[in-house]
DNA sequence: GAAACTAGTCACGATGCTTGACTATCAAGG
DNA sequence: CCTTGATAGTCAAGCATCGTGACTAGTTTC
C-alpha cells in the first residue's frame, strides 16, 4: 500500500491499525487461558453459534476457500474448542460445534473487542468514536461494492 | 478476529477495507503497466524519494524487520524499479533509489489512492469524509501506543 | 587501537492463502 | 428408478509472507 510520509494513505492506516487490533486480542486472550488460538481461528469462531455451523456456510461468510475452513476447524478440534457432528439434514455435511472452552474463547473475545471499543470511544468521546464506526462501515461496504463492480466488467 | 454477526467489530471491517483497497490499487495498477508489483512491495516504494533511502530507515518507518525490507528490495530490483547505491556517507549502508520505472509506479499509486480518497469523500460529504479520516488516524495511533505501553511491562 | 554498535545479508522455520483434484452425497429430469 | 449435474468436505502440493537468530563488514566511542 503505498503512501506518502506528509499524511499516511488509507490502506496504510487501515493495515496498521488491523495489526494492533489483533496484537491487543491475542495477547489478552493468551493472558486469559487461550494462548494457542491464531488470528485466522477467528474466521471460525466467531461466526459459530451454539447449534453449529457448516463448513461451507463458514467459507462463505468469511469469504475464505473451504479448504481454508477445513484446516482450521481440524486445529481447533486437536485444541480442544470445537465438535465435528453428522449434520442430521444432509450426509454429506458436518456441522461445526463449540464445546465449553470454545464457547468461553468466544465470550471472552467478544469481551476484550467490547474493552478496546470502549478505551477509543474514552479518547475519541462518544459522538466521535460513533461517527467513526459507522463511517467506517459505510466505507468498507461502498469499497467492496465497488470492487464488485467492476468484477463484472473484466 | 472474533466478531458476533449483529455488527462487525473493528477488527473485521478494517481487514475488510485494507483488502478491498489493496484489491483496487494493485488491479488498477496492474491495468497501467505494472502487473508485477505486490503489496508488500508498498513497503519500499512508498517511502522513496529521489536521493535514495537507507533499507534500515525504511525497515523503521514501516515497521518490518531489516531483512524483509532486504528481500523486497532484491524483488524490486529485479523487476527494474529500483537500484542500490552506494552511501558516500557510509560505506556499510546503499541507498534504495528508485528508477523512472519505479517513479512512474510511485506517481501511478499515489493517483490511484488519490482517486479512490476522492470517490469515498463524496459518498460520505466532504465533512464526513475529514472527520473519518482524521478519526481514523486518532484511533491507529492510540491503539498502537497502547500496544507499545504493554510491551514495557511484560 | 579495542570494544561496542550499526548496516545489510544469509538461512531456516512458521504461518497463511491458492489451486486442482477426488469421494460421498444430494437433487432434478427423463 | 436412474442418470446427470451440482454440492459438502477432504487430500495434496505449491507459493507468498513474516519472524528469528546468526553472521560479515564497516563505524563510532572511549
């Protein structure tokens, strides 16, 4: 991502601020009994819910190729945090299921993301820190629309 | 990054964004004669200036480590746009100098962020745009700083 | 001039994504 | 039924990126 050093471009800010982001959650997690889940188990994890999930359904959520979603749930199996169960509804599929540990990982995520939320709502003030949010969710989906645009054209 | 579905946390919209950005600048840069450049290539070229930048000051500036900065440059030397040379004030040190083709890209995605920065700011207003950004630069550097203020205590 | 430091490189390993192919199962039409 | 095509999940190989430790050559400090 290129920029110049008089004012830092977008996908710079972006990237760097992505980084500490997840610094602060692993390393907290780490601290609160989770050492052994990366960065990309978050694909799983968080679009888990307790009835289970599919593979597939995953993949296509996070926009990550089955295989992709296949490797990670075989880690977080040996990890102890999911469940492969036969997905009664189809022989073919499998859902993916939380187990006790995996469903505190997940609350305690949810948690530390809630924490850093609130430390920058604390420095921006509140009025900021929410047009901020929603700036950047406006952002984002006008960015990725646009790039899906032009997929069509190519 | 864990996130519950009801809104995205901060960690997945701004991966979201920095690749929709990256997807954009390099696809479009691809388009104007420089198919070869990769993102991690930014790391180098977005720094450069027509004297020439030590790899170490580079390496500081981004925020990656003295031998990745060696490799990108290796890479980008091969693809002829940039040369080393030797510092007259330092013998140990080369300066990372960029070539007309290594200046063309620099001019090429500057323009494109530019654009990009342009198309955002009138979706948003102008107003909302400037808020956003600056915002955006508040919350990188608070939560990096945060970040560096742990590392002291561990 | 000797010791401590710095610039850049080499080598290795860990991590993560992409691609293609394959088996088992489902779904739709004849 | 049963054939044809699509879908769920897995296996496997390859590429890209980043992290860490060690090393050489040159510089700075005392």
């Amino acid at each position: 991502m290129d920029t110049a050093q008089h004012h830092p471009d977008l996908g710079m800010l972006t990237g760097q601020l992505m980084r500490a982001l997840q610094n602060e959650l692993f390393e907290t997690l780490a601290e609160q009994g989770h050492p052994d889940v990366r960065p990309r188990h978050g694909s799983v994890l968080a679009f888990l819910d307790a009835e289970g999930v599919r593979a597939t359904d995953l993949a296509a959520r996070t926009g990550q190729h089955k295989q992709i979603i296949g490797t990670i749930v075989d880690e977080l199996v040996s990890l102890g945090y999911v469940r492969r169960e036969p997905d009664p509804a189809d022989r073919r599929a499998k859902r993916i299921v939380p187990t006790e540990h995996g469903l505190d990982e997940i609350a305690k995520a949810r948690a530390i993301l809630a924490t850093i939320e609130q430390r920058l709502e604390r420095t921006l003030g509140e009025q900021r820190f929410a047009a901020f949010r929603e700036a950047l969710q406006e952002v984002t989906g006008h960015q990725q629309a646009w790039r899906e645009s032009r997929q069509v054209v190519d």
